[in-house]
C-alpha cells in the first residue's frame, strides 16, 4: 500500500493536485475498460453478474494487484473511527482525514470517482485523493477518499454558504444548498458539508455534484 500523503493546504501545489486528478482519471479509465471486457466475457444476462457486482470484482482485483486493498480489519490502522453520515465512515489521523464510502449516493464507484473529479475542480481547498479500496471480498467494494482535515472551524452559515458559491459564479436553486451553472449542479451544501475556520474562510467538505 502507497502511504504517501498529502500536505496541508499552505504547502500543497497546484502540481500535485493536477497530477493527483491524472492518477484518478488513469485509474478509473483502466477501471471502465476492464468492466468493458468483463461485460463482453460474461454478458448481461439473467445468469451474469449485476452490473455493480461485476464493478465490485473487477476493482477488487485491480485494487490487489496494484497495492490499493486495504483489508476492513486494517481500516483502523488508518485512524480512529470518527463520526461520519448516511454516505461516508470517517477515519482521522493526525492532519488527514479518510473516507469509506458506501456508493449510497452514486451508486457505483466509478461515478464516484468521477464526483471526486469534479470536486477537485470546484472545491480545490478540500482537495480529494483516492487512498485505496476496501470491503468484503468478493462480495461489496468501497473506495477510501482522502482529504486535509480541516482544523478549527465549525459549521458554516447558510447564509456564508451562499455568497460563497455566488462568488464561485453560482446561482442559487430554490432549495436550501443547491446551486447551478452552465456547468455543473451542485447540492447538499448545508452548515453540516461546509466548514468555516477561525479566518472566515470556508471548505467544502462534502458535495454533491453532477454535471448538467
């Protein structure tokens, strides 16, 4: 397993970043292509795989042969379990903070890849990288994302939160947290996803996003 983390905020480049998002395009590329091949081994059929247990076997292997299996009994070496939501189980160590998703929301883990991505674009600040995979093998599969914790900040206004996303060239949808533009639709921005510190400046932990 790759232990190489990220820096803080301050320290950490506009380069890593960039070669970051290239490492996770390149793996959800041979990801999908590999899916590719297992649909046109196997088909779709009554008698093959789902669609998502195809996904899952596929990553699974990959994720073993490449040095990115975390086994779930090994998470807590990566942390102390800390308090996460419907979507994530959060693990915090020292100035990181990790993320096992459960696909609630996306439904697929290379959609959740993709989500990283466009997180990354928007939200730069809680910049995502893709630490490795977990689960139980040969049944379910999560991804384990990563991200700066966030130090002295507390939840954010809603009002904060909207002339944030204005100054990001949002307009505001008529629900409470979500926000569009010619581009993307952006939601679940609420005081519980979004941190401001002790400076007034605010991070987006939490998203979700999908292009229009």
């Amino acid at each position: 397993m790759d232990y190489d983390i990220s820096q803080s905020f301050p320290s950490r480049s506009v380069g890593t970043q960039d070669a970051e998002n290239r490492r996770i395009e390149r793996i959800a590329h041979e990801l999908r292509r590999c899916c590719g091949i297992h649909e046109a081994q196997f088909g779709t059929g009554k008698d093959s795989l789902s669609l998502s247990d195809a996904e899952a076997q596929v990553v699974e292997g990959y994720a073993k042969a490449n040095g990115l299996w975390v086994p779930m009994e090994k998470l807590t070496d990566i942390g102390t379990p800390g308090m996460g939501g419907n979507e994530n189980e959060l693990y915090v160590a020292d100035d990181l903070v990790f993320k096992v998703n459960n696909l609630m929301n996306t439904g697929s883990i290379l959609a959740l890849l993709d989500k990283a991505l466009m997180h990354n674009e928007l939200f730069p600040e809680t910049f995502y990288r893709l630490y490795g995979f977990t689960g139980f093998g040969g049944r379910s599969v999560y991804p384990i994302l990563q991200q700066d914790l966030v130090k002295e900040a507390e939840s954010a206004p809603q009002i904060a939160i909207d002339t944030f996303m204005a100054a990001l060239g949002f307009i505001k949808e008529e629900r409470t947290g979500s926000f569009s533009n010619n581009k993307y639709r952006v939601w679940d921005l609420l005081p519980r996803n979004v941190l401001r510190d002790k400076d007034g400046d605010l991070y987006v932990v939490d998203a979700e996003i999908k292009r229009v």
